[in-house]
C-alpha cells in the first residue's frame, strides 16, 4: 500500500467572488522512500497539493490517507498532534527566528513534546550534526549564509524524526553552490536514511536529483516520470 493515497481530492479558493478550482478531483499515489518533485506551472495547485498532504490546509472533498491515517477527516488538535509527530516542512524563505541561535531555531518543534530540556538539546544538536552543522549551534541566522540558513532549516524539519519531508521551493532563495548543497543533503536524507520527500519546484536540475517527477497542471495530474 503506498504511504500516501489521494482519491477525488477537491480544493476551492474564492477569490474577487469568482471560485478557483485549484485542484481538481486528484487522484494520486506516492510510496514510502520516495523522492517525488512536484514540478508544473504557477497555478498548477503544486503548493497548495503540499499544504494538504502536511495538514496545514484542508480538502473540501476527496480523501487523503497517509500511513493508513485519513488525514481529511481529522480535526484541530488530533490534526496538529499528527502533523507534529509524523511531518517536517523546509520552506523557501527559511522562516527562522533572528533573536534564536541555531540550536534554539532547531529546538522550536519539540516545545510541543514531553521531552526534557536537555533531551531537545540533545536532539538539536544530533540533527544540526547531521546536516552538517554541528559547529555553527550557537550562531544566530545573520551570521550564516543562506544555504547555511536552509540546512538549520531542514535540521529543524527533522529533529523530531518525521516519516515525511515537505519541501516548498527550498533552493529558491539560493545560488546554484548553496541549492546543490542542499539538494545533495536532501538525496542523502531519502537514500541513506529513507526519509520520503516531496519537493515542490520550478527549478528542472532540482527536480533531476529526486527519484519521481510528478507534472501537475490546471489542479490536475499530468505526467509522472521516473528517474531512478
């Protein structure tokens, strides 16, 4: 069974009293240690597909099951207590906290946990080691540079060890160097760890590094190729 199962999924906006349909009766499939990029045109409903999957907006019709869990019938804080155990975001802009350090940055999803205060800097600190980061903990974002920003950023997505990683763009902000990096930390987060990774971009070279391309187009699904 895949891990992630779209049937019938309908999402409406309405704006300037005219109704968009964004996404449009999807149907889609995705396993568990993928590498999916959502790649398709502005309004193509990429965005908004991956705000649904991570529970961060909802479906006006259709199902979403993800893990055997259907995630569309979920309200308020059984949705919020999911999403914070089962789901890690990465966004373009980074959507770090000037005033914290690194560490402090990475910390901020297990605030919402049972975990000790030494044990969410344990965690902190395994995961900013991880992306390779371990030795800039105390430095706040204005002294890092943007990919540097990116990978405490992605740090962040995974201190509470998600089975899924959403990622919006996550080498939009970035020069080529720093966006390989970054995507060469991703490809080691999905081959080495078996992280499943949904990545949203308009960049074809960062598409080219995960393992399925999924072409969207009018909140429909277009093509899907597989690369590897």
């Amino acid at each position: 069974m895949a891990l992630i199962q779209l049937r019938k999924v309908v999402k409406t906006y309405t704006r300037g009293g005219e109704t968009l349909r964004v996404l449009d009766q999807l149907d889609l499939d995705m396993e568990a240690g993928g590498f999916y990029a959502l790649m398709g045109p502005s309004g193509s409903g990429k965005t908004t597909l991956l705000n649904l999957i991570g529970g961060l907006d909802r479906a006006d019709e259709g199902q979403i099951v993800i893990d055997g869990e259907d995630i569309a019938a979920m309200r308020g804080p059984e949705l919020a207590e999911w999403r914070a155990e089962k789901v890690g975001f990465v966004f373009q802009g980074f959507n770090l906290i000037p005033v914290l350090t690194a560490q402090e940055n990475v910390e901020l999803p297990l605030l919402l946990t049972k975990l000790s205060r030494s044990q969410r800097r344990e965690h902190a600190q395994t995961a900013l080691e991880l992306v390779g980061l371990g030795d800039r903990r105390t430095h706040r974002p204005s002294q890092l540079s943007g990919g540097q920003e990116q990978r405490v950023a992605i740090a962040r997505a995974l201190v509470s060890d998600p089975m899924l990683v959403l990622a919006d763009e996550p080498t939009g902000d970035l020069d080529r160097k720093s966006a390989d990096d970054v995507l060469r930390l991703l490809r080691q987060l999905n081959e080495q760890y078996q992280k499943t990774i949904l990545m949203v971009t308009h960049d074809m070279a960062a598409a080219q590094q995960a393992k399925t391309i999924v072409h969207m187009d009018k909140g429909r699904l277009g093509s899907i190729e597989q690369l590897r």
